[in-house]
C-alpha cells in the first residue's frame, strides 16, 4: 500500500497525520483521501500532488505529496 | 546614452536614489514607477504595507478603496492607521499617512464598498489592482473585473498562521476562479475577527504583494504568474506550488461563458441563503424578548460561546450568563442545563447560531439564538456595554 506524505493547511492543520506521513489503500484518489481523514465535505478548496493543482479523481502512488487548502479569505 | 533623470526633481533624486543604482530599476524603471497607477483594494492588513511600501518605492498615483472606519481592534496589525486615527474613514486615515511617507504621491480616495455596479468604473483608471480586501464576494469580483479589462490582479490572503500570495494575469496564466472555482458557502470560513491573525502575518504577505506589483511595473524578475506562494509563520517556510489555468474558466477560459460583472454576493450565497441568524428555521429570540423573560419567574441560561477576551471587554454577566468558549463547547457540555430553556449568545450571532444547531442536533430542543447577539443587546437594552 502506498505511503504518502500529507500537510493539511491552515484550519485543516488538525487532519494532519503523526510524522506527516501516511499510509492508503491501493488506488486510493484524493476524494478518498479526504473521506478517509474525515474532513467534512466542503471544507477542501485545493488539492496539491507533488506541486501540482490536482482533481479530485487522482490516484495516490507511493511517496506522493499531497497539500489540502481550506478556501483562505483574511485581509 | 546617458541615463536621463528629467522627470525627477532634487528631492526625488535623493529619496529614490537606492533604486537608481539597481539595474533592474535605474531611471528608466524609476520613471515607469512614478507613472504608475495602482489600485490597492482594502486599507486593512493587508492594504497597509501594500500602501505603504508602493508609495516609498514612488507609484505616481495610488487608489485606496474602503469603506469602512478605524477601529481599535484593527491597529495590532494594520500599521497604516494609529490611534489618533479611531472612527475615522480608513481611507481619510491612509491618505493622511501615505502623503506623510511620500508627497510625490498622489492618493486618490475610494470611500466606497466596491459593487458589480462601480467596480470597472473604479479600475478604469489603473495599470493593475492589488488585493487585501477580507471577503469572498470582493476577491471575485476584483478577479473578474481585472479579467475583463486585462489587467493583472496581484492576491494576497492572511489566516492566523498562513498566507497565500499569487499573481493573476489571465493573458498567460489562471485567474482566481481557475483556482477557486466555487466560493466556500457562506459562514464556513471565519473571519480574522473570529479565528484570529498574527499582526505581522499581513504585513509579510502584504510585502511580498507589494514587491510582485513593483515587479510588474517595471518588468523585472518573474512574477507569481501561475504559482501560488504559502508562507506558514508557525514553520517560517515558504512553500510553492504550480496552478494550471483552467481553460474551461467561465471567465477566462477558452470558451468563456461570463462576459459581464454578476451580483458577488449572490454568487457566493449570501442571499439566496441566508446567514444564519436571519434563517426562519433557526429559533431566535429578541434582545427585548429576552430581557423579559430574564426578569420572569423562570429565567433562561443564558450562554456566552465568545472567546474569553470578548468577555473581558463587555458581558451580560449580570444577568446571569455563563461563558463557555465554542472551542470548549463539546467537553463542556455537563454545565449546559437540560431542563432550563437555553439562550445562546455570541458578538453578532453567527457563531452563536451555530451552537444552536449543533445543540439541537444532540437533542437539546429548548434552545434559541439571541437574534444580533452582544451588539444587538448593547443597542436594545444595555446601552452602558462597550461595543468593540
């Protein structure tokens, strides 16, 4: 199964995983990830694989960095 | 050929002279400054180093639209204002203060809420618009006006710890929408009035958008064009990632379906349906209502969900209310009566609104939403309390 390494942004921070890294099921998307980790539908505005703006439908291999943003509007 | 230094007098030779020696700048680039017209959007936490820095660095002529008045609570970060400036128009308070850091700068003054209705009005005059406003309807409508006119659009956006900076320029990358493309529903995000900032976290990211937009003035460096920068101040660290531009966009997309300004507020659910407070199927109560039923034979239990700060300014301690924060809520529950009809109470009654869900949703039926909160009291019944 693949390991990932996860950070959960702002207001998202307590879905963070011990040592920012976990482990998924095979074929695992990033929507499963999200429903996974228990995140309220919603509350993921952006979605990040290795840097890149991702969909939700990606498939998550081993070592990928996945980022999770809340929406951020403070000024 | 000699530099040509003509458009600047003595004073200014001197005051720019750190940027004269930078070849990205030089004379050349100084003059392209000075002939700039920015418009920064928000004189807030943002806005205030964005200002600040744009009108030492010489932008001929700076645009500061807000519509909203100083207040004590807004000085621990936006460093525009002081406190000889509390209740006065923060565009009056910026304007004072960047003609005190650069007279060669020229303010022009929007005291105004920018609307679907004024806000292409607003940016006709400007090379490119900067953005520290502080709600979802105004980033949309900012974006979609700077798409349509093509304009860069230079965003920025503070939470507690975080900030994000980007540069939109929908000619050759995405735009806001491309990354956000559906506003969060109304309520969801908290406002830095609810969920905190830093001070100096604005005044970081409002640096670094005040560096892109001298960048794109003078045509130096590469700009944030399809990158997004993340500053996290509790790691320091500085993170970017790659966003691709939608070419489905409904604004700048290949194929574009929204060719005019739409009603923002709308758009981002905030009348179609209502904030909390004002939903019919959420149990309120009056602030007069409710100064009658304290004073009957059977008083609510009156709850305050507001931070122990709030409290510390104004409270309704004397009539009996008990403070239990909405973070504590949850392991605080046991001091919560069950046989006593509840009154739930917060500073305008959103956040409150949203205890009397959750509470009702766990059984709990007598439960009622103090209809504008704090403020509402302190307007209807108690007008001796502090109003922050």
């Amino acid at each position: 199964m693949p390991v990932i390494t996860l950070k959960c942004y702002a207001t998202l921070a307590a879905y963070n995983p011990p040592k920012g890294e976990m482990t998924v099921p095979e074929s695992t998307n990033l929507a499963g990830l999200v429903e996974m980790l228990g995140i309220p539908p919603g509350e993921v505005k952006l979605m990040f694989v290795n840097g890149r703006g991702a969909r939700q439908d990606q498939v998550l291999s081993e070592g990928d960095r996945v980022g999770l943003f809340p929406p951020v509007g403070g000024g | 050929m000699a530099p040509d230094f003509s458009g600047f007098g003595r004073q200014e030779l001197v005051r720019y002279a750190r940027h004269f020696v930078l070849p990205e700048v030089g004379p050349e680039g100084q003059a392209r400054v000075k002939g700039a017209r920015v418009l920064v959007v928000g004189a807030g936490g943002l806005g205030s180093p964005v200002a600040l820095y744009l009108a030492a660095a010489g932008v001929g002529t700076l645009g500061i639209v807000d519509h909203d008045v100083v207040d004590l609570s807004n000085l621990q970060r936006q460093v525009l204002h002081g406190t000889s400036s509390l209740g006065r128009s923060k565009v009056a308070s910026a304007r004072e203060r960047i003609r005190e850091a650069n007279p060669h700068v020229e303010v022009v003054s929007h005291q105004l809420r920018l609307t679907s209705a004024n806000a292409l009005e607003v940016l006709e005059g400007y090379d490119l618009a900067v953005d520290g406003s502080d709600n979802f309807p105004t980033r949309y409508l900012l974006n979609d006006a700077c798409v349509l006119q093509g304009k860069p659009y230079v965003y920025g956006a503070v939470d507690r710890w975080e900030g994000h900076v980007s540069v939109f320029a929908a000619q050759e990358g995405p735009c806001y929408r491309c990354l956000f493309r559906e506003p969060p529903p109304p309520g969801m995000v908290p406002t830095c009035a609810e969920a905190g900032v830093l001070g100096t976290l604005p005044g970081v990211v409002g640096t670094l958008q005040a560096m892109e937009a001298l960048k794109l003035v003078l045509g130096a460096g590469d700009p944030l064009v399809g990158r997004l920068l993340v500053f996290d101040g509790l790691a320091l660290s500085f993170r970017q990632v790659h966003l691709p531009r939608n070419r489905e966009c409904p604004v700048c997309g290949d194929e574009p379906t929204q060719t005019a300004l739409v009603d923002y507020d709308l758009f981002c659910g905030l009348e179609p349906e209502p904030s909390p407070p004002e939903r019919e199927d959420l149990p309120q109560i009056a602030p007069g209502e409710l100064r009658e039923l304290l004073a009957g034979p059977s008083p609510p239990f009156l709850l305050d969900v507001r931070e122990p700060y709030e409290w510390e300014i104004g409270n309704l301690g004397d009539q009996g209310a008990v403070l239990i924060p909405m973070g504590e809520l949850q392991r605080r529950m046991g001091e919560i009566p069950r046989q006593r009809p509840v009154v739930v109470y917060c500073h305008v009654g959103v956040r409150s609104a949203l205890v009397v869900e959750a509470l009702r949703a766990q059984g709990m039926d007598g439960v009622w939403n103090l209809r504008g909160g704090y403020l509402a009291w302190a307007d209807e019944v108690d007008p001796s309390l502090p109003r922050y």
